[in-house]
C-alpha cells in the first residue's frame, strides 16, 4: 500500500494564515484606493465587494464595519507608508537638512509620476473627516504627531550636530516643514507637478540656508 503522507496540523494553521492575510492585504489596498480616489462617505460597502468580487459575508468575516476597515487601512497602510517616506529618510545622523531635502526630493518626485495622484493622502482624509468621526481622526492625528515629533527631533539633531543654527525653533521648523509640503503636494494635484516640485524644491534649499549656523566674526 502506498504510504499516507502525514497531517501536519501546525502547516495547515500557517497556511489558513497566510492567506487570510495575504486576503485583508488585498481588500486593504484595493480599499484605499477607492476612499482615496472617491472619499470615504462616497464609497459604500457594496462599492469595495464589487470591486474584489467578495461577498458581504467575506468582508465581514475579516472587519467588523466599515470604520474598522478604514481604521486597519490606516495602521496597516498609511503608517507603514509614512514611515517608509518621510520618517525613516530623515533618521540618520548625517547633515539633517540634506537628508530632508533628499527625503522631500523623493517623495514629491513619486507623485510627479503617479497618475492616480490626488494629494496628500493623510490630508486628504484629515479634511474629510474633520467634525465628523473623533474616532478616525485620532488615528489620523496620531500620525501627523508620529511625523511632527520625528522632524523635531530632526532638527535637534541637527543643532547638537553643527549643521543648524542653536538659536533655531526646531517645532516651529517642524511646522513650517509640514505644512509647506502638504501645501505642494495639493497644488500638484492640479497643474505642472514637476514644475511645480522644481520651484517649492528651490525655495526649501533657500530656507534651510537660512537656518545654517551663522558665521562669528572674529
């Protein structure tokens, strides 16, 4: 007789595993890019199911509603992609403006090329949600909060290490840097990115001359 192969219970569990995750990944991403290109409020359930070809059943076997989709969506997508972009860049102990200004080069040179850009991402959603779900929008802030502190840090960093003027406010720096990035990434949205890129690039390497330490004369 021809030998039974063995049950392997514990491969069997690992399998089951991998493909639940291998499933949620797919249903996060495909998730995404609707509530980023059509809006949250504005992309329903049914809309998601038929765009994976999934069952109600199935979706709700993996999340419990719509905001606990959107909410590992978040966890899951946006930090991961956040840190990968604009946080882990910057940690280095090199000149801190040259590694933001790479950082900031990279990052804004993707959407250059990216036709289903539609800005900011994490702006995009903080706009829609604002006033409307505390419990999104922790999870959102969370994550300017995560992008903020390490750019302070950044910057101080930065001071110890010579490369920046002592006397510069560093969360004010932080501030200035967030805003202004999220501020192209919109206008890009709308005509010339690359142009537009070039002329916010020029300006950034003007300003963070500025903050450069001052020479002492003697």
């Amino acid at each position: 007789m021809r030998p039974i192969g063995r049950f392997n219970p514990n491969r069997e569990i690992m399998t089951k595993s991998l493909k639940r995750m291998a499933t949620m990944q797919r249903m996060q991403v495909t998730g995404l890019e609707l509530f980023y290109r059509n809006g949250y409020y504005n992309t329903s359930i049914d809309d998601i199911l038929k765009e994976l070809s999934l069952s109600k059943g199935a979706f709700y076997y993996h999340f419990e509603s719509k905001e606990d989709f959107f909410i590992q969506i978040i966890e899951n997508l946006l930090v991961r992609k956040m840190y990968s972009m604009l946080i882990e860049p910057i940690e280095g102990h090199e000149n801190t403006l040259d590694l933001i200004t790479q950082c900031f080069e990279e990052a804004l040179e993707t959407a250059v090329h990216n036709e289903f850009d539609f800005g900011f991402v994490l702006s995009n959603f903080i706009s829609e949600f604002n006033g409307k779900n505390e419990t999104i929008m922790k999870h959102l802030n969370d994550i300017l909060r995560i992008w903020e502190v390490n750019l302070v840090s950044a910057v101080q960093r930065g001071k110890f290490n010579g490369y920046i003027d002592r006397h510069v406010d560093s969360e004010g720096v932080a501030v200035y840097l967030m805003s202004s990035y999220i501020g192209v990434r919109t206008l890009m949205v709308e005509t010339a990115p690359s142009a537009r890129k070039y002329r916010f690039m020029s300006q950034l390497r003007q300003y963070f001359k500025s903050l450069e330490p001052k020479a002492t004369t003697a």
